[in-house]
C-alpha cells in the first residue's frame, strides 16, 4: 500500500513538472503575446529587458519553408525594423529580433508580417 501511494505521489510531481515546464523558458520580466494570423500561421512577439533597452522578437511560423514575407516592427510610433525574411528549416517559420532603446513609460511594440505569395497577414502587439 505505501509503495503505491509513493508511485501515486512521484507520478503526481512528474505531471506537475511536464506542465510547469513550458513556463520556465520566459525569463523574468519577459513580455509574450501570440496570437493567429489572418490564414493559418501563428504569431509571437516577445519583448525582453536587454541592458536597459528592450529586446522585440517576433515570429512567423507558417509550418511551410520558402515563402518570402515583408516584415515591420513599429516602437512608439516609429518604424524600428523593415525587411523581408524567408521561412526555413522544418518549422517554416522565421523571426526577426531587434533591440531598441528603453524609452521613459511604457513602450509599445508592433510587428506586422506580410505573405508576399498568398497576402496572408500577421500582427501582433506588445508592451513593456
């Protein structure tokens, strides 16, 4: 009987360890939203503290390697990143990653992607 109760227990912590888990990959002070883009991709924008300025990562996973998109990441207003990146890899996904001054006050961060192919669009917000 007590050696159940000690498997009980032990597959219990496993469980609650499985689920915990995933939370531990943010780091404190992180900031992550994601969300669905206008087809079926997927978003993520995460805003980090980088030695008093602000890391902005965002991401594009589209599952689907090749397609090009036109990429934008506004900080307060002002254009802070232009471009176009390329999904890869067996994801089919891509992320640009800037790092930004820390302005006084909240500081909001907006990345928006564009399928070139398809013109299925991403956006996502986030405010640190």
């Amino acid at each position: 009987m007590r050696s159940r109760i000690v498997v009980m227990v032990l597959a219990a912590l496993t469980v609650v360890g499985l689920v915990a888990a995933p939370a531990a990959q943010a780091k404190e002070g992180d900031v992550i939203t994601r969300g669905s883009c206008s087809g079926s991709s997927d978003w993520k924008l995460k805003l980090s503290p980088e030695d008093g300025r602000i890391e902005a990562e965002f991401e594009v996973d589209q599952n689907r390697s090749g397609d090009r998109w036109r990429v934008r990441i506004v900080h307060d207003g002002d254009l802070a990143f232009r471009g176009t990146r390329t999904t890869g890899g067996a994801s089919g996904s891509f992320e640009v990653r800037i790092v930004e001054p820390n302005a006084s006050g909240t500081d909001t961060f907006v990345g928006r992607a564009r399928n070139t192919s398809t013109g299925e669009v991403c956006r996502g917000t986030a405010s640190f």
